[in-house]
C-alpha cells in the first residue's frame, strides 16, 4: 500500500498532531460529556446512548496508565491518540489520490490543526475515533477498488465499519452511501461475497455492544441508565429515543437551519486556512475535469451527509451554545476538505504555468511544496493555539471545589444535569475528593446509588425522593441547577448562593440566605472570567443567573443588615446581564414594596442595554416576558400583550411563559 519513502512521512503525519495535542490538552476536567466519558472510563461502565462501547473500552485501557499522576489527563490523551491516527487515515487517503507525501503530510497537518478537530482531540469525547475509523474504512475502499481480488481488504473494510457504528452511528450511517459509491468500481466483484462481508460488519458492530449489555447486567459503579435487562431497553438504549426531545426543538425552524448552514459555510473557508479552501475548491475542480467522478462523488455524498443532510435532520435552535453542540457533528467534512486540498496542491505543484518548477529538478518542487505546507499549517497553528491551549484550564475544577466546599462533611448532595452531574460527579468518584459525600442525581442516571429507575414518571421521582429526604438523617443539599423548590415545598430552604440546604421541620416553603465567604468570592471571579469555551461561557453564564437569584432572595427581604452584606456582591452582579435578569425575576414574584418595583424597573432598562449578552433564544424572549409582566402588573395591558407575543415570536417553545399569559388573557398569540 505504501512505498518506503511514505513511512517517514506517514509518521510525520502522526507524530506531529500527538505532540500538539499532547501539550495543548488539560489536565483535568473539562465541561461538554468529558467528566462522562471519564468516569465511564475509569469504571469500565456504560455511557449516555448509545454507550459508545468501543471508545469507553479504550478510554479504559489509556486511563489505566495514570498511576497516580492525573485520570483526566491519560483519558484526553486517548482521544490526543485517536485524533492523531485520524490524521494517519487522511494521509493515507490523500497517497491513495494520487497525491505526493509531502503534500499528503500536508493534509494532515492542516486537519490536524483545524480548529474544531484539534478541539475534540484533546478532551474525552468520540469524535476523533468516528474519523479514524471513517478514514480508515475510506482508505482501504479506495485501495480496494483498485485490487477488488484483494478480500482482505475488503474483509477488513467492513469490519472496520462495523466497529465504527459501535461508536456514533448516526454519523457513520449518514456516510454509507458515500463509501458505497467509492466501491463502485469493485461491485462486480464485491457482489459474489456481499453476504460474508456484511455479516463481518454486523458480528464487528455487534460484539462490542454484547458486551456493553454484559457489563451493565454486573451493575458498575458508573452506568447511564443501569441494567439493559431487554431487547426493547437495548433498542432504546442503541436508537438514542430518549434524545429525540434534545435533538428537536419546537422552536427551531427553517431559518435556524439556514443559519446553520452559513455557519457551517463559513467554517469551511476558514478552518483549514483561506489559502487551503482555495486549494480544495481547484482539487475538486480537478476531480472533475479529470473524470475521476467514483473519488470526488463518494467524497461529496459524505460531505453533504455529514453537513447538509444532518443540518435538515436535526432542529437545533441557532444560538452559540447550540453551535458548540453541533460542530464535532461535521469534523469528517474538514478530512474531506484536507483531501481536496491535497488535489488542488498536487495539482498546482505539477501543472500550473506560472509556476516554473523544471522536471529534472524535483528537489525544487519538494522544496516549495514543504514550504507552502509548513507555512500554512504554522499559520493555522499559530491562529488556533490561543483558543485550543487549554493545558492550564481549571473552570470546571474551580467550580467543583466551590459547591463541595460549601457542602458540610457527611452530607448528601443532590446534582441534576449534565454539567453537575459529570464534573463534580468525576472529582467525587475517579479522584476520590470529599469521600464523606454521598452523591446523586435526581434523574436517577448513571451513578450506581440511584433512589429510582430512570424511566419512572416525574412525579413518582419526586415522591420517592422526598421520601429519601424525610427518613435521613443526613444533611441535604441542591446545587442550584438540581433546586427544583416544588419538590421540596414541604421544607424551608437554605440558600448560599451556589448551594441549597433542605431544612426538614422548618417552616415549609421558607428560604432563608446564608452569605457565604466562599460563594461571594467565587462570584466575584465569575464575573472577572471569559471564558473562551462555549461551554464554560454557558455555565459561567448560569451561575451568574443563579447567583443574581440569590441576590434577588436578599433583595426583596427586607432585612437591612442582610442587605448590607450583599450590597458589594449587588454592585457587581449590576454589571452582569445574566445576574441582572436573576435578580429580576425573584423581584418580580416578591418586591412588594414602591422601592422593589422601581428596583426591579431599573433592573430590566439596564437588562435591556445589555441584551447583546444573551446567548439564546430562550433568554431573550425571557427579558421580553418580564417586562411584559411588569407592564401587566401596572395594568399597562395593551403594551403587556405587545411584549408577550414580541417574547413568544422570538422564542415560540411550548415552554415560553408568555404563551401562558396570552391564553389567560385570551388573546391570540399572532396580532
């Protein structure tokens, strides 16, 4: 398959991105699914659906090299590995195009140091497996078209498909018809040993997800939803059915698909450099020219699958944090693009006219090639660095160690969600801090100590977990994203800010403020801190709304000396519009008072200065509903109803109160 001058090349193309990779990534963890996969991997347990088998088994084996030194770090090193041999895989594609293996290297290199790419291969996540083993499938289809007799080829062709959709299948099943048409040329051939083939695919997509129901029967510590006791819990489980309500919102239409689609456009001139979509553009066009329909159709079926296609079948509303949700979806695109760079480079190097590179001299043409290729994978480098550096980043920790501070020894911790339940969820179970806790989640999912299935209704969750809390005699806590306070309407509530205390026999619905040292200061460096991770923008983001909900509570106390002691923190959360709107929203439920209301007035013409903040739909239409409702509360209806449909247009979700407040008032939501 490769000549003897391609192995120096080949691990060129490895070496160099697992260097980079290697130094940029953190040493601890980070937000998105890495606190899952982590402890996932650390427990040889099951992740969310469909449990990505393979890439928890791998995960394991690198996570059992730390030794003492950091979990985290050995785990994002296995996606640094899988990244790394991904950029092999696009080398290897790009010699089978007929390209030299310096500009193959090249290809590489600029994958490699593309901007998402390099993003997600330096955190516990399965994107950069999905294009290894996409790229390793195209490969050996490209060389097997060549040699149809070849069916060791073949035979491992499929089998690496197979494992493949033991990974993130919807993504790989988008890309069948592609690497169906790259096999064309052997379907004489293929087609008298289709059946064993597809059988090898199906026994290599099958055993890892074999063992994946055997390990979550043996009950590990670490497993999303706990036992997969039946056929119909392991289709569930493998179909994602549980994620068709965050895969579709009743908000996202038409435009946000557009949206999306110029965005994707975008990142496709810029991700690879400027200079390397121009390459790419003139490879495809070379493609084409050169009748060579069989490489650039199949690579364009994968493309439109992996980017168009998935854009129509997914309804993410376009705001940032969404964005940062979609853009592993796409990375095999950026492979793609590389190849086609590499078609257009070659191409250039050998026939472009102003360009004299004399035949009996093809050190010069090697000469420019390294040149052109190192200068923009440095620049691309260069460009890419201060973002994806996140070596020293320690957000998610900083915000662990806050809440598990706040929490007394023995204590019982509620979390909910992602964020809560895999950050603090990694620090309390892989690195074993604060011991004493007892951590769970109120969804019932992934830790082993679960009060209740999954799949249990709401409301019985809810009966069973206050019947939890009523029988321990152990402190409880909420973090803020967990402190659903209709569960807990028997009790009074403990507010510190980051934290919620449950106080049983106190006098129920109640909450009492705690200022706390500790919150107020980590406070104060939320608001100093901007994060460059859409991710950790988000939750820095919430926390700052939930912090304003704190200070809201001490607002419309009436308690002076409270408010005393949270005037500095008030000053501060006045610069926040995320703060700002939390303030407002527990001033508009309990500022009784002439000065609350004109509080709460200035609150929200402040808010409404600063409304470029706001990253979503949902929080936007949310500044609408409150000033509606402050309207209403002045009996200024006509401008309410104005608002509450301005609100509901902006974000048109079920969920939106302002649909509520039109259909109390029976009016129309349309004018």
């Amino acid at each position: 398959m490769f000549e003897a001058r391609d192995w120096p090349a080949l691990a060129a193309s490895v070496l160099a991105p697992l260097l980079l990779y290697a130094l940029t990534l953190p040493r601890t963890v980070v937000l998105e699914d890495d606190g899952l996969f982590l402890m996932a991997g650390e427990y040889f347990g099951i992740a969310h659906p469909p449990g990505y088998p393979l890439y928890t088994l791998i995960i394991h084996l690198f996570m059992q090299l730390a030794a003492g030194a950091s979990p985290a770090f050995f785990g994002h090193l296995s996606s640094a590995f899988l990244g790394a041999l991904a950029c092999g895989g696009v080398y290897a594609c790009a010699r089978l195009l007929q390209t030299s293996p310096v500009v193959a290297v090249t290809a590489a290199w600029l994958f490699a140091a593309s901007e998402h790419f390099w993003a997600q291969a330096i955190i516990a996540e399965v994107y950069t497996l999905n294009a290894l083993l996409f790229f390793a499938a195209y490969a050996l289809i490209l060389y097997g078209a060549r040699r149809p007799r070849q069916w060791r080829v073949w035979f491992a062709a499929a089998a690496v498909y197979g494992l493949s959709l033991a990974n993130h299948w919807p993504l790989m099943v988008l890309s069948f018809p592609g690497l169906v048409v790259a096999a064309w040329p052997a379907w004489p051939t293929l087609r008298r040993r289709l059946a064993p083939l597809a059988a090898v695919a199906v026994a290599a997509a099958a055993v890892p997800y074999i063992w994946m129901v055997w390990r979550s029967l043996q009950q590990p510590a670490i497993s999303f939803y706990g036992p997969i006791d039946s056929w119909g819990a392991l289709v569930e489980y493998i179909g994602r059915e549980d994620y068709a309500g965050v895969d579709v919102s009743p908000s996202a239409g038409w435009l946000d698909r557009l949206a999306y689609l110029g965005w994707f456009g975008n990142q496709i001139v810029w991700q690879l450099t400027l200079p390397g979509f121009v390459l790419a553009l003139i490879g495809l066009q070379v493609l084409y020219q050169s009748r060579r329909f069989t490489e650039a159709g199949s690579s364009l079926l994968v493309f439109l699958g992996t980017s168009l296609v998935l854009v129509a079948l997914l309804a993410f509303d376009f705001d940032p944090f969404n964005i940062a949700v979609f853009r592993p979806y796409s990375l095999v695109c950026y492979g793609l693009v590389a190849l086609w760079l590499a078609i257009g480079f070659q191409y250039i190097l050998e026939r472009w006219p102003f360009v004299p590179l004399p035949a009996k001299a093809p050190w010069l043409k090697t000469t420019v090639a390294v040149l052109a290729g190192a200068a923009m994978t440095a620049a691309s480098v260069h460009a890419r660095w201060p973002v994806n550096d996140r070596s020293g980043s320690r957000f998610a920790e900083r915000y662990a160690d806050t809440v598990l501070s706040l929490v007394p020894k023995d204590a019982v911790l509620l979390v909910y969600g992602d964020t809560d339940t895999a950050s603090l969820g990694y620090y309390r179970f892989v690195e074993n801090r604060r011991p004493d806790i007892e951590l769970i989640n109120v969804q019932g999912i992934l830790y082993g100590n679960r009060l209740y299935p999954p799949n249990l209704s709401r409301r019985k969750k809810e009966e069973k977990l206050r019947a939890f809390v009523s029988t321990i005699d152990r402190p409880v806590f909420l973090t803020t994203n967990a402190a659903d306070r209709e569960i807990f309407t028997n009790s009074a509530i403990r507010h510190y800010g980051f934290v919620q205390e449950v106080l049983r026999g106190g006098d129920p619905g109640t909450i009492q403020l705690q200022v706390n040292a500790a919150a107020s200061r980590y406070f104060e460096s939320l608001i100093d801190t901007h994060p460059k991770d859409a991710w950790e923008h988000y939750l820095r983001n919430l926390l700052l709304a939930h912090y304003g909900d704190y200070l809201g509570y001490a607002l419309s106390s009436n308690d002076p000396d409270l408010a005393a002691q949270v005037e500095p923190m008030v000053a501060l959360a006045e610069t926040s519009f995320y703060s700002i709107v939390g303030m407002s929203e527990v001033l508009m439920q309990y500022g009784k008072t002439p000065a609350h209301q004109e509080r709460l007035t200035g609150y929200l013409e402040k808010a409404e200065n600063m409304r470029d903040q706001a990253l979503t739909k949902n929080l936007r239409s949310r500044l609408l509903y409150l000033k509606g409702f402050l309207y209403a509360g002045q009996e200024r209806r006509e401008e309410a109803i104005a608002l509450f449909r301005q609100s509901y247009r902006a974000y048109p979700h079920p969920e939106n109160g302002s649909l509520d407040a039109l259909k109390q008032w029976g009016v129309p939501v349309e004018p």
